[in-house]
C-alpha cells in the first residue's frame, strides 16, 4: 500500500514563495509517476503538475507555469512542488498523487492517480 504524506502548507500573501513537500512510504519509489493536484473552495479538483519516474519530464497547468516547480528525489521518497510568486487564486487544499500507470508519464490525469494523500492547505492573502 501506498501512503502519501504533504508538508510545507500555510498562508502566506501574494508574492511569497512556499516549498510542499509529499513523503512517499513505498517500496521502489521510483517507479511511480508523480502529480500534484488542487481544490480550491467551491471548485473542482484541478490538475497542477506531473513529474515523470526519472523526474526528467515534468508537465504543468498553464496557470501556474514559470511560477511553480515540480521536482523529486527518489533516494528520500519525496516530491516537492516549489511554488513562488504566489497568487489568491492558488489558495487551495494541495493534494500529492502517485499513479501506477505503464508508461513513465507524467500524467496530468487524476483518473490515472489510484493514491492520494490527505492534502495540505495553502492560503494566500492579497
């Protein structure tokens, strides 16, 4: 089984940077492609990156682009998703997810995502 644990929420104001972190426990957490996802209040779970195994390939929402990072490190089990100039309507509850699908990904997909984690809230003020 896979558990899935994130890190590094909190509120912050518009501008500001915040680094999550995701803790995989799971054997050969290299094989699995990686995503993070967003529920903002009211909204829909939305899509927000996607790294590949290696962490080679990377895919992003347009809306975060040249804002956020998605990285991994596969010899800690973790993902991170560097977050900088920080806007209100990333306020969301920021949700990790490892998919077990064939191909190395990444996958930007919630359907192709069987684990996900219990979430971590960011708020930004303006």
């Amino acid at each position: 089984q896979v558990q899935l644990v994130e890190s590094g929420g909190g509120l912050v104001q518009a501008g500001d940077s915040l680094r999550l972190s995701c803790a995989a426990s799971v054997v050969s957490f290299s094989t699995y492609p990686m995503g993070w996802f967003r529920r903002a209040p009211g909204k829909e779970r939305e899509f927000v990156a996607a790294i590949s195994r290696s962490g080679s390939t990377t895919t992003y929402t347009n809306s975060v682009k040249g804002r956020f990072t998605i990285s991994r490190d596969n010899a800690k089990n973790t993902v991170f998703l560097q977050m900088s100039s920080l806007k209100p309507e990333d306020t969301a509850v920021y949700y990790c997810a490892a998919s077990r699908q064939y191909r190395s990904g990444p996958y930007s997909n919630g359907n192709d995502y069987p684990y996900w984690g219990q979430g971590t809230q960011v708020a930004v003020s303006s």
